[in-house]
C-alpha cells in the first residue's frame, strides 16, 4: 500500500490553491510579478493560496533589464500546482523552442491550467496545445514590432499556431488554458 510521501509530489493533492509561474531568461518583469502579486495579497484572505517561480534550474534567472530571481523550485522537483503560468517577454522567442519546457508542460495533470500572459502563448501555440481553440497576445506593437523589423505579437501567434482561433479579446479563457493579452 502507498503511503502519501510515497507519491510523486505532483499526484499529491494540497488544499488551496497553488499557482506556479514560469520564470526564464529575459521574461517581462510585470507579466510574473503582477500575478505574484495578486496571490500575495489575496493570501492574507486565503492563506490557502499560494504562488511559487519555477524554473528549468535551481539558479539565478535574469528576467528583462537585468531583475534577477531565485526560483523557489525546479522542474525536477515538480511541485504541485492547480495553475502554470508563462509570462511574456523578449525571452519567449528562445523559450518556443526550449524542449525542456515543452516536456514539461506535457508531464502536468491534466487538471493543472495552463494559462499565459502575452508572448508566452507563442509556447503553447508552437506545441500545438492552441489548435481549434480562442487565445489571445498582445495587439500593440513596441517599437521593434512596429517597424519593418517585426509583427505584432498577436499576429506572430497567428503565424506559430495556425489551426489557434485568434482572438482579440483582453482574456481569452478556453477551458484548461486561458490566455491574456498583457499590459499594452
């Protein structure tokens, strides 16, 4: 008979609700402090919540401008959560292509959301997880994506998820994935 410390730790159920957020290289610093923030609050209501940064390695993560993390977990040590959230940013363009994290996400419970603000929907698109689906990405450009350079990210979600329905809405909640369109 299994005993509960038996288990992997991501088939044991915690009360609560516990919301991991994805940190990486050159990830937007609002788009994973602002919801790090929400559930901080929300916890002096609900001590019941709580909100953790995962990452590939236990070590430093420098997100955009050089803000630097410590992640409270790895992928190797698979917390429990009720949520996984990728954040957007000039390093979701390395991470659509980081296998780690698309094996990853493919090892969460199906219970688990998968939810993302902006460019960190290119993620699941690019793994096919947005097809026959609504999500949605930012709609406004910055000054690289407004030039000749670049596209708007909505229409580069477009581009990376073909059989995804865009949609323009803010927030786009499609059942076990809900995406946002970030802070612009």
């Amino acid at each position: 008979m299994n005993r509960p410390g038996d288990l992997p730790m991501m088939t044991q159920r915690k009360r609560g609700f516990r919301l991991g957020i994805y940190v990486f290289k050159e990830a937007e610093i609002i788009d994973f402090t602002a919801p790090h923030g929400v559930f901080s609050v929300a916890r002096r209501f609900d001590p019941e919540l709580d909100v953790f940064l995962i990452a590939d390695a236990m070590r430093p993560v420098q997100a955009q401008a050089g803000f630097t993390v410590l992640p409270n977990y790895s992928f190797a040590d698979r917390p429990a959560m009720d949520a996984f959230l990728i954040p957007g940013g000039a390093g979701t363009r390395q991470e659509t292509w980081n296998t780690h994290l698309h094996d990853y996400i493919g090892s969460l419970p199906p219970a688990c959301l998968l939810t993302s603000v902006c460019t960190g929907s290119w993620i699941y698109g690019h793994m096919g997880l947005l097809d026959g689906i609504p999500a949605t990405n930012r709609k406004e450009p910055d000054r690289l994506e407004a030039s000749h350079l670049g596209k708007v990210p909505i229409d580069r979600l477009a581009e990376i998820a073909p059989a995804c329905r865009i949609s323009r809405a803010r927030v786009v909640d499609a059942g076990r994935i809900v995406t946002a369109g970030g802070i612009a």
